[in-house]
C-alpha cells in the first residue's frame, strides 16, 4: 500500500517549485490558482525570493502547500498514481486535505496565508522559543518541561521520530528545559532559529482566530483517508476535518505515531510531495523497512517512474 505525505514548514526555499512549473503544464496552473487566490505574485516570491521575505511564516504557508500541491498535481498528471493513506506535517495536513478531495486548493491557500499571519501574532516577537531536543526520549522530555515550567509553557510540539522531538513555549522555559537537559547528559539539545513557538499552549489565540476563518470553509469527506496531526488515526469524514485543524494549532504534532499507524495499517511505499526531504528521512528513521521517494522537481519525478 501507498501513503503521499506532504512537508510543513522549514522546507521553504527561494527557486520551490519553478522546475515544476518550468517543465509541468499542470503545476503552472496550481501557481496562477494560488496568485489569483491570494491577490499577489505568490510565483514570483516562490521562484526568486527574497528568503526573508519568504522566510515569514504569513508567506511560507501558502507557498509549501503551493509547491506541495504542484508536485502533486503533476504527479497525477505524469503518471496516475493515487495513494491509499495521506498525511502531512503540521501546515503540509493542509496539502493532504487537499490531494483527499476533502479542501479546494483556494481554499486552503487563502487559509493558511490567514493561519500562519494569526500564528505570528500570537505571541510578541522574542518572547517564545523552540528548541530540538535529540535522543530525549518521551518520559524523560516531560520530566525535564514539568521542571523547567516555573509557571510558564513548555511542552512538546513535535514528536518527529524516535529520539527526535521538538519542544515549545516561553523562551525562559525553553531555555531552562535546554540546561536541564544538558546537566542530564543530553548534549544535543538547541534553540531553533523560529519566528514563534507553534504547536503549544501559546498559540490559543491563533486556533481561535482560525476557527473562525474555518467555519465558513467548504469541508468534504476524503476520498481516501487522512491521518491527523492530533490522533494519529485516520480520519474519513469531512465533519471532523475542521475541529482537528484548529486543535492542530496548539497541539503537538505526532509524526512518529503517524507513520507507525500507516505501516500497520499496510502501508510500505511512502512518496513525500513537496519541498525538501525532511519526511523521507523520518520515515525510514520511524520504519526502517519502509520504500521511500520523493517529487519536487522534474529530476525527481522521473526517479521515481
């Protein structure tokens, strides 16, 4: 069986998807969809920058699920494949409601241009953090967040792979849960250069405002089933697409349990669809037997055929 899955963000890069659009019919109509959508030249920042431009989480939304989209719709295009599960990392769940049926593109895009703007705003500039915390394992990571709370957030945001997660909060906390870490012997433990503290308890604000954006958002039952962020199970019914992306928000994305639900469920071929390969290289550290490949660029499409 076959999963597409589709990157969030940290994957934006300036030249995303102009391969694509260069060489694919399909994909230079996901990017007029998108510019048209958004009422600004959303190709131009994708294609040329500036990265710090590009680099706001208000820009990087719409442009990933953009390029995401893109790959995905040329891969339909060249060569028929569909998947039997989808899934996605945080902003990427955006891009498999979308290849499920269950979101249109426009949509989607206009919603997360809204969802990262509302995500920055959140919380003043300088005062949350995030920070990767290697070869913590779970027990351990929310021993060393209950110690370093002090009355403030820090919790786990994203639960990567075995040995890989992401912790958020108020930069305080997050900086004493480093040092806690440290002086327990785990070395690898750092800030990440973000621009606000995603997936915790900070960004209730945020999950408030999309709620609202979401509610008048045409939300369909995916015609193959998507695994959220939130559960980690498979949903099949356009009812609950909703109330999982605004819980999305503040809670931690469970990627690890993600890809281990897929592989029970038979899954063994996974293609990511999109910038980067962030995801290849999670899953195979999540299955190690797993079949992996990606699509972002025409030299990749044709790997995989």
């Amino acid at each position: 069986m076959r999963a597409f899955i589709f990157p969030g963000q940290g994957s934006q890069f300036a030249g995303m998807g102009k391969d694509l659009a260069d060489n694919f019919p399909a994909a230079r109509q996901v990017f007029a969809e998108a510019n048209e959508a958004l009422g600004f030249d959303l190709t131009r920042l994708c294609f040329e920058g500036p990265e710090e431009e590009l680099k706001l989480t208000a820009n990087t939304q719409p442009a990933i699920l953009t390029v995401s989209i893109a790959a995905w719709r040329t891969l339909q295009a060249e060569t028929g494949l569909q998947p039997d599960f989808v899934a996605g990392h945080s902003l990427g769940e955006y891009s498999a409601l979308v290849c499920a049926g269950a979101l249109a593109f426009t949509d989607a895009v206009r919603t997360v241009r809204q969802r990262g703007t509302f995500m920055q705003e959140a919380v003043p500039v300088g005062t949350g953090a995030m920070a990767a915390m290697l070869g913590v394992e779970r027990g351990e990571l929310e021993s060393i967040c209950a110690e370093a709370a002090q009355g403030e957030v820090v919790s786990a945001a994203n639960y990567n792979s075995p040995g890989q997660i992401v912790i958020a909060g108020h930069a305080g906390a997050v900086t004493r849960a480093i040092e806690i870490a440290k002086g327990r012997g785990y070395r690898k433990a750092m800030l990440l250069p973000v621009s606000a503290p995603f997936h915790c308890a900070l960004m209730q604000p945020a999950a408030e405002r999309l709620e609202a954006v979401l509610a008048v958002v045409a939300a369909a039952d995916p015609q193959v089933p998507v695994i959220s962020n939130v559960e980690a199970l498979p949903n099949r019914t356009g009812r609950r697409v909703k109330e999982l992306l605004v819980a999305q928000v503040c809670a931690p994305v469970r990627w690890d349990e993600s890809v281990q639900q897929l592989a029970t469920l038979g899954v063994t071929h996974y293609i990511e669809i999109g910038p980067g390969k962030v995801l290849s290289g999670l899953v195979k550290r999540i299955v190690k037997d797993a079949a992996v490949a990606n699509v972002e660029s025409a030299a990749s499409l044709d790997a995989l055929r």
